[in-house]
C-alpha cells in the first residue's frame, strides 16, 4: 500500500474469530474465506468503526453470497449481496447446526 501512495493505512493480518478485538475499530474488515452461519458475522459487528465496511462472503455452499456489510451506527447496519460465489470457510468459525428430523 505504501508502494501506492497510501499513508495513513495500518494493516492487521489475523483470526478475528479466534480472538475478537473488543478495544479495536476498523474501517474496512475482509475476510478471506467464508461465513458458514451469519449469526457469527455480528461477532464482528462491533470491531467496524461507523461508517466502517467489510467484505464478507456468507452461506454455505450453493446459497453463499459476497457482500459489502456497513456499520451505520451503533446496533445498525446495512447489508448488500455484491454478487455469488463459493469459497472455504474460515477457521476458527462454527457453522450453523443442522435440522435434523
């Protein structure tokens, strides 16, 4: 980023799920794989700053989506499915339980 003229960026590499970061705020979060249960997606909810974003992708295999989630205030946010895709998930995140008859 440097390289590119960027200077006032700080970059963290990490399992955000492993260990949350409850005194950090980011401005932009992206996770790398995906989010089988969006119930574990607010688990970051409080780490993006206001106005803050992060690129996510959530579901499981053949009804997973990439989006763009925003914080827009302190419990809020706004959600947008940017298009579907298919990709691992994280470590260290649990997946939904399963219906079972």
């Amino acid at each position: 980023l440097e390289k590119q003229g960027f200077r006032n960026v700080t970059s963290k590499t990490g399992a955000a799920f492993a260990i949350p970061s409850e005194n950090c705020s980011f401005d932009v979060i992206a996770a790398t794989g995906s989010v089988p249960d969006p119930q574990a997606e607010e688990l970051l909810q409080h780490q993006r700053s206001k106005g803050g974003g992060q690129l996510v992708s959530i579901g499981e295999a053949s009804s997973m989506g990439a989006g763009l989630i925003t914080r827009t205030g302190d419990n809020q946010r706004s959600k947008e499915v940017l298009f579907e895709t298919e990709v691992q998930p994280l470590a260290n995140v649990s997946a939904p339980k399963k219906f079972v008859f």
